[in-house]
C-alpha cells in the first residue's frame, strides 16, 4: 500500500459496515463445512474402530481432493466482483456460470480418476488392512458427491462476488443439519453402515448443489444472461485458476512437510502437533473470513476503476487483521490450560503443545496480515503473483523445516519454522501491496 491520507472517519464506518456484513455470514459458513466430517465422525464411530478408521482415511482424501479445487470459489469471488463493480450484473452471473461449468467438468474427472483407483489410493495412504475396505466403499460412493463439491465451491464464489455471503451460510447450516438427519437415518435407520454415510453426505451435498444452482438461475433469468457452457469463458476461468492452484498446492505442501517432521520428532511431538495445528486451522477460519470479504470487496472496488476506494479498504482490512490477531492470539495464551485436557492428559504431550501454541499465539497478528493481504490480492486477481510468492515462501520453509530435526529442534523450533514460513508470506505481500501493481481496474483483469 503506497502512502494515503489517513481515512476519514465516514469511510472508515462505511468500509467496517462492509467487512463484517461480508464477513461474519462468511465465518458462520467456514465454521460449518468441518462439522460435516465431525457429524460423519461421530455418527460412524459407533459401528466400530475399524469403520471409524476407514472413514478418517477416505475423508482426509475426499477433503484434500475439495481442497485443491478450493480456486473455484476464489477466482470467481474476484471475477464476479469485478464485473459487478463494472455495473455489469448480468456479465457477472455469465462469469459465474463459467466456473460452475468447469467445476462439474473437473467433478467428473475426478470420478473418472478415484472410482476404479480407489483401492490402490486407500493402500497408498497406509490404512490397515482392516480398515481399508471401508475406506474404499466411503470414497468410492462419496466419490460421486464431488462434482456437486465443487460446483458447490464455485457458486459460493458467485454468491460472494455478489456481495452476498448470508445465503452461504444458511444453505452451509441447512446442508449440515440434513446430513446428520440422513446419515443417522441411512447408516442406522436402512442398515446400511458406514456406505450409509457416504450415500448421506452425497445426497446432501447434491441438495446443497441444487439450492445454489437455482438461486444463480434465478438470478441469470432475471438479468438475461445465458445458462449454456461457453469454452471461452471456462477456459479463461480455468486460466484464471491455475496460479491459485499452484498457491493452494505450494500450501499444502508445507503442512504436509511439517506433518511428517512433526512425525520423525516423536509421538508426544507429532500428537502435541495435531493438536496445535488443529487450533492453527480453527482460528484460520476467523481470518479467512476477513479475507473473503477483502476478495469481494477489493474486485468491486477495481471494477468501478476506483482505486483509492480499493487502497482505502485495503488498508482498514488490514488494521482489522492486526486487531483480530491480537486478539485470537490473547485468547490462545488465556485458554491453553482449557484448551489442551479438551485432547490429551497426557503430561508429555501436554509440556510439548504449550510452548508451541505460544509461538501460535504470538504469530496470530502475523496472520491477520497475510490473510487480509492474500484476500485483497486474490480480489485484484493477482494470481501469478500469489503463486510465485508462495513458491518462494516453500523455499524458504523447506530447509528450516528439515533442519529442526537435524539439529535436535524439538516441536517449538518446528513452530518457529512455520512462524518463519508466515513472516515470508507478509513480507512478500506487504511489498506487492505498497508497490499499487495489484491496482488492475476494469471488469476483466
């Protein structure tokens, strides 16, 4: 962000009734696509260890799988935005229609990949012989409800391009509640175990699909636009996902990295780690609503070409990921001795986990930052740059990571190292954000 006047105090008012309009709605929902698998958990764990244990392995791989496609919601978040900002409502839920279409088309691929793979996919990952063929069966029929996943991901971008992040969020708590309902009816009601649950959360997540897919129709026959596959647009919306893809991979690299580190320090470390990494991600969602609501609001601000009003939001969204930081951080430091017996009371993983949520505690206002800064950027549609940002940023985290071992570091120092991995990701968009490159107006980037 180059250097403004301080902003007046009706913006300021005006740019905070936008963030959390945008981003509460957006948090609710974030919060909610989790307790799927938590209520998938809970419901199965009941059959027996074995089921259970066949369900965390398909579901890790089903969630990774979504994850990597998770640039459908992004980049139609900010090319939606930009064409609403341009005054072009119907372009924009053309635009949307874009990223729907190639997300059924990527769905389908991906059934075409994991339905005849699925054994040697569940093996791969090392599920014991006794729970690999309920892993197989859950992600086999769960398999199904991907393209409904992903086109899931893309309408949401629509929706939040439109400025619109509460319907997410009930369609997110309805789709959680009939998941339940189904799954408790499927897997004890039918007899039907644990397929009962994926045939559940497939048929919920087709729903989800369909709710989303009539509220865009709606709005295409509304405004005129047009329903049918265009090979322009969802080639220029798959080009547009392809640096994000890239980012989002760089990113999952570097938790995976710091799993297996984790791993090689010990079982006390790589337990303590699970649980430290697991409030990491809880407290990622509040962030990432931030950063949702910088996605949406930073593309409208460069489609009406008005910059000032995009460095001016970006800069209180900003101020916001500092605040929210501090806080979350506060709150890190106050709940661990309440936090920690929630997941173990063993004394060893315990002594391991509280030094290490401390180094996440004081990492937090460094988050805030880089969540705000990605949402903004990703809102500029700066792809490219994010990419090649968080390909330095795995440089960087690779070595550190390794050398914590190496050097007899135990979980702390692996937490320094992703607290490391966090100040280069600020740094790196903290300079892209005072150079104004990101300042691309008009309705298409």
């Amino acid at each position: 962000m180059t250097q403004a006047p301080e902003i007046p105090e009706a913006t300021r008012r005006r740019h905070d009734r936008e963030i959390v309009a945008l981003a509460v709605p957006a948090f609710g929902a974030l919060v909610a696509e989790p307790l799927f698998v938590m209520a998938d958990s809970a419901i199965v764990g009941h059959l027996g260890t074995a089921q259970l244990a066949g369900l965390g392995v398909a579901s890790a791989l089903l969630t990774t799988a979504v994850s990597v496609f998770v640039f459908l919601a992004y980049a139609t978040t900010a090319a939606v935005a930009r064409r609403v900002g341009a005054g072009d409502r119907p372009g924009a839920i053309r635009q949307g229609m874009d990223g729907i279409w190639l997300a059924l088309l990527l769905g389908i691929a991906v059934i075409a990949v994991v339905l005849p793979l699925a054994p040697g996919i569940v093996d791969l990952f090392g599920a014991s012989t006794t729970a690999a063929p309920y892993a197989t069966t859950y992600l086999r029929i769960s398999s199904l409800g991907i393209p409904a996943m992903l086109m899931v991901l893309a309408a949401t971008g629509v929706l939040r391009g439109l400025q619109d992040t509460r319907t997410p969020l009930y369609v997110a708590v309805g789709g959680f509640i009939a998941n339940a309902v189904l799954n408790v009816g499927l897997v004890y009601g039918a007899g039907l175990g644990i397929a009962g649950s994926a045939w559940g959360t497939v048929i919920a997540q087709c729903a989800i699909a369909t709710v989303y897919l009539t509220v865009v129709v709606r709005g295409a026959r509304r405004h005129g636009a047009s329903l049918r596959p265009d090979a322009a647009g969802i080639r220029a919306s798959a080009q547009a996902g392809v640096p994000l893809l890239v980012r989002t991979l760089s990113l999952r690299a570097i938790l995976m990295i710091a799993t297996a580190v984790a791993a090689r320090l010990g079982d006390a470390d790589i337990a303590a780690h699970q649980i430290t990494l697991s409030l990491w991600s809880l407290l990622a969602f509040a962030l990432d609503a931030i950063a949702i609501a910088g996605q949406a609001i930073i593309g409208r601000y460069l489609g009406a070409a008005d910059t000032e009003g995009a460095r001016a939001a970006c800069r209180r969204m900003v101020q916001w990921g500092i605040a929210t930081g501090v806080v979350l951080g506060l709150l890190v430091v106050a709940a661990r001795p309440l936090f920690l017996p929630l997941f173990t009371s063993d004394p060893v993983v315990k002594d391991a986990a509280l030094p290490a949520l401390l180094m996440v505690a004081l990492s937090q206002p460094i988050c805030g930052i880089v969540f705000v800064l990605d949402g903004v950027l990703m809102g500029a549609g700066d792809g490219p740059y994010l990419a090649g940002a968080m390909l330095v940023t795995l440089a960087v985290f690779v070595p550190a990571a390794l050398l914590v071992p190496a050097l007899g570091g135990g979980l702390t120092a692996l937490w320094a190292a992703m607290t490391l991995m966090m100040t280069v990701r600020m740094a790196t968009l903290w300079w892209r954000s005072r150079s104004g490159r990101w300042l691309v107006t008009g309705a298409t980037r």
